[in-house]
C-alpha cells in the first residue's frame, strides 16, 4: 500500500528524515512515536505536500509528489491541526469539498453525521472548538468513501468518548468497506487498539516496524500472570507441565515458553474447576515495545 | 461531477469566503469618495477625455492600488500563513488551477467594483455614463496595477507573509510615484504618469519615447513575475 526506499528530507540543518525505508501493508496501519519523529514530514511527503530530497515514495502506486491530484482521488486526509476557511459554515465547507471531489452532497451530511457534528455544521468554522476541528477534518477525509485514509493525530483534542467513537468508526470501516489507514499518534495504548501493523519511529529514523502482533510477541516479556480463586492447586499442576511457577495472593505468575503457555494454561485450567479472574502477558502493549525497540535501536548504532 | 463544475465551485468558493458583503462595500465606498468626479462636480464642465485625465492625476489611483495590493496580499498571503492552502490541496485540485482561480476571482471582482465606481462617479457629474471614458479608465486601472500585483503575489507565495508582501509592494509603488514626479520636474514635461502614458496610447494612438519602457514594466515584466509565482506555487512552494 505505502512503500518508501531511502527517502529523507531536511529542512536547513534539521534532518527531519533520514533514509526511510517502510513497508506498509494495507489494513489499519499505525505511525508511532514522539513529537519531532519525523511522523508529519512523512506524512506531508505521502501526500504530496512537499517533495523528499532523496529516495522514491509509492502511495497505493502512484508518486505522490507529482501525481498529488490523481492521488487525492483515492486519498483521504486530515492533516494535524487542520485549518479551515474561518468564515464559512462547516456544512458549507463540507459541500465544496464534496462538489470539488465531484461527490453527491448527500455525502457531506452523512459524513458530518458520522462524526457527530451534524447539529453544529450551520455555525460557523471561527467558532469551532479544536476537537470539532478534528472531527470536521475527519469528515472531509471521508468524503467518497476513499481507498486509504491518512490522518495525522486524528484524536488529538477529542475527549474519551469523542476518542472511542472514532477507533470505533475506523474499525467499522475497515471491515465494512475495507477502507485502510495510517494513523498517526503518540497515544500508543489506541493505536494498540485498532492498528494491525506498526511503523514506531525517532528522530527522524525508523525504529521497527512488523505486524504489531510480531512485535508484542517480539519485545513482550516471557512472564504470563494467572488470576484465580485457588492459586495453589494450579500452581502445581503448572510445575508438574515443567513451568517456573511464583505464587503472590491469588496471582500466578508464569515464566516459560509463549507457545506452551499460550496453548496449554486455558486448557488445564478448563480441565479444573478454577474460576480464571484474568491471564496475560506482563508488557504485552506497544509502550513496553517501543521503549524496548528504541532501546535495541539505539544499542545497534551505537 | 464535470471538471468545470468543480471548477466553478473553487471559484464560487473563493468569493463566498473572502468577498464579503461589509469587505465589498468598504472597497467600493472607498473608490467612490476618492474620485474626484464625486469630490468636485463642477468638472461636469469639462469633456469626459478631460475628466478621465483628470482622475488620473487624483488621489484615486493610490486608493485603488492600495485596495488591490492588500487584497490580493491578504488573499495569497493568508491561504499560505495559515495552512488554508495545505488544507485544500488535500483535496483533487491542481496547484496550478487554484493559482489562477484565485487570482481571476480577485482582479475580476476589483475590476467590476471599478467599472461600478468609475460609472457611479460619471453618472454623478454628467447624469451619463459615457461607455468608453469609463472602460479606458478601467482598463488602465488595471494594466498599471498588474505590476503591484504580481510583486504581491509573488512575495507573498515566497516570503510566506501577507504584511512584508504589502509593505513592499506599496513601496515600490510610492517608489514609482517619486521617479515619475522626478521625471516630470526634470524633463519638463506634463505628467509621466503610467496611467497617463497607457491611457494617452489607448485612446489617441500617442506612442512617446516613455511608452514602450512603461508598457516593459508595467505589462512585461508584471507577466514574467506572475509566471514565475505561477510556477513557484506549482513546482517550488512545499507546505511544511
């Protein structure tokens, strides 16, 4: 879906991207790290805004600097901190986008729908909140149901509930239209949620990128903690299967291969009747992924 | 949806969001109270020929290239500073066909608010509106004006600042002004006013040694500097 080879780009003395090579496949597709990584160049050069000083850039086989309108065809996005012709409704702003994109209107209510601000779309865009920002920014990278959506901190000013709506939306339509994304952000824990495939980056560089499933099981530790009524019992049935086995109130915790725990915990505590409070693996989540892997990286050039 | 749909739509766009009904009213009460036509109605005497040279030498062109200079700054200027433009060019338009949209939207709407003005001011004196001293002062109200334009344009897509895009562009206006007053003094001569010099080759064919110089400035190079904010826009300009 998105393929870059050796793409950097500088501005003065800053190296804001240094030889970029990424690989995105298509699906929900996540670009993690802290502010200054690099992850808006990048996504300004995905979409044509700018032009990289080196290196080829492939968006769904178009490059996107000089086929930028053909592109934006099949593109949506929304920028971070999206700026809007302050003068005119948000409806009104939502209908260019639809006619200039060559869509039916209807478009522009649903999809102002869709993002909760059909209420507030004759107001005017000067008395928007930022979170409203974001979501009529979302909105207009909706329009025509396009094949990729890029967003650029999507829940960046959104509350809680405003946050769970969107991951919700963007699932949905994944799996509905199968509609594929990049999503930038520094708020891991969401994207962990939503994401199937991860590029986390730093200072300009790429510090990992797999599947996110490879790189939990990758980074996350080999320690599985058990909740149960009766810890003691189990504890020994998990010894006599050749486990490391530690015991703290009603916790277990486990060390040993993923394969084997994963596999065979559930079925022995099936073959009991233990109630389970709760299984998993310490550090399985992409904060502990991505301070590990910036940590590998680092160790790696020294 | 057709291409041209979409077009008229950027071009729709632009003036709903920056023509507004207070902005087109300013402009145009500020281009009647500046004729000189309005301030003194005894030049109904005079012949319209008379009249339209006379408009020349007032205070009117400095209002009118004033109000062009800052509109079409704050218009390129602003879109640049504040990220308007980005915005829109995540949208299928083509850099190039924004540019000209934009630039179209605003000369045609100060050129009708011209011709409006210029009529109004005739009508006062006259109680007519004799059709070519009023396009002849349109015309090289628009001509003389290219040149600041197009330094504003320019500047402001380089220098990515609407006021530092004014401020120059006025100067090089005032500029202009003084060497012209300069001219006059030296060389004895009437007026060596560019709209004068435009004016006179439009309406009675008079070429002097000043004209072809005048017309290089005012039309050739104005044209290359629009040309290449063009292709600064299109190929140069990254948002970031």
């Amino acid at each position: 879906m998105i393929i870059t080879e050796g793409l950097s780009k500088s501005f003065g003395k800053v190296k804001a991207l240094v030889n970029i090579d990424m690989r995105a496949p298509k699906g929900i597709d996540g670009l993690i790290g802290p502010n200054g990584a690099g992850k808006t160049t990048l996504i300004h050069i995905l979409t044509g805004l700018i032009k990289p000083d080196s290196g080829n850039v492939e968006v769904m086989g178009l490059e996107p600097w000089s086929k930028r309108q053909q592109l934006m065809k099949m593109l949506g996005v929304m920028l971070e901190r999206p700026i809007f012709p302050q003068k005119v409704s948000g409806m009104r702003y939502m209908l260019h986008a639809t006619r200039v994109k060559g869509l039916p209107e209807s478009e522009a209510i649903e999809a102002l729908r869709e993002v909760d601000l059909l209420d507030s779309s004759e107001r005017k865009i000067a008395g928007y909140s930022a979170g409203m920002m974001v979501r009529l920014g979302i909105a207009r990278a909706m329009l025509g149901d396009p094949e990729m959506l890029i967003l650029d901190e999507p829940t960046a000013n959104l509350d809680p509930k405003g946050r769970i709506r969107l991951l919700r939306l963007f699932k949905k339509m994944h799996s509905e239209k199968g509609t594929n994304f990049l999503i930038s952000s520094h708020i891991l824990p969401e994207l962990q949620k939503v994401c199937s495939w991860v590029c986390m980056m730093q200072e300009g560089k790429i510090v990992e990128q797999d599947y996110v499933d490879n790189l939990l099981d990758k980074y996350s530790s080999q320690i599985y903690t058990i909740k149960v009524s009766r810890p003691n019992e189990l504890a020994n049935a998990l010894r006599n299967l050749g486990l490391q086995v530690k015991v703290k109130g009603n916790t277990i915790y486990i060390r040993g291969e993923a394969l084997v725990i994963r596999r065979k915990v559930p079925k022995l505590i099936g073959q009991t009747d233990e109630e389970m409070i709760s299984f998993h693996q310490l550090g399985r989540n992409l904060e502990n992924v991505f301070i590990k892997a910036l940590r590998r990286h680092n160790n790696r050039i020294g | 949806m057709a291409r041209g749909s979409s077009t008229l739509e950027i071009l729709r766009f632009e003036y709903e969001r920056t023509w507004t009904a207070p902005y087109l009213g300013l402009i145009l009460a500020l281009l009647i109270v500046s004729s000189p036509a309005v301030a003194t109605p005894l030049n109904v005497e005079e012949s319209a020929l008379d009249l339209v040279f006379f408009s020349m030498g007032s205070v009117r062109p400095i209002i009118y290239n004033l109000i062009t200079i800052v509109a079409f700054t704050n218009s390129f200027g602003m879109d640049i500073e504040q990220d308007v433009m980005m915005g829109e060019f995540t949208l299928p338009i083509k850099k190039g066909t924004f540019f000209v949209l934009k630039f179209l939207a605003i000369f045609l709407t100060i050129i009708l608010m011209d011709l409006v003005s210029a009529s109004f001011s005739f009508w006062l004196v006259s109680a007519s509106a004799p059709l070519i001293p009023i396009v002849s002062i349109v015309l090289v109200d628009a001509i003389t004006s290219l040149l600041f334009i197009s330094i504003g344009i320019s500047l402001s897509v380089m220098l990515r600042s609407r006021f530092g895009a004014a401020i120059v562009s006025l100067a090089i206006y005032f500029l202009e002004e003084i060497v012209q007053a300069n001219l006059s003094l030296q060389t004895n001569s009437a007026s060596m006013s560019p709209s004068l010099i435009i004016l006179k080759l439009l309406l009675s064919n008079e070429v002097t040694i000043y004209t072809w110089p005048i017309l290089l400035i005012h039309v050739g190079s104005a044209s290359a500097l629009l040309v290449f904010a063009y292709f600064f826009l299109v190929e140069v300009l990254q948002l970031d």
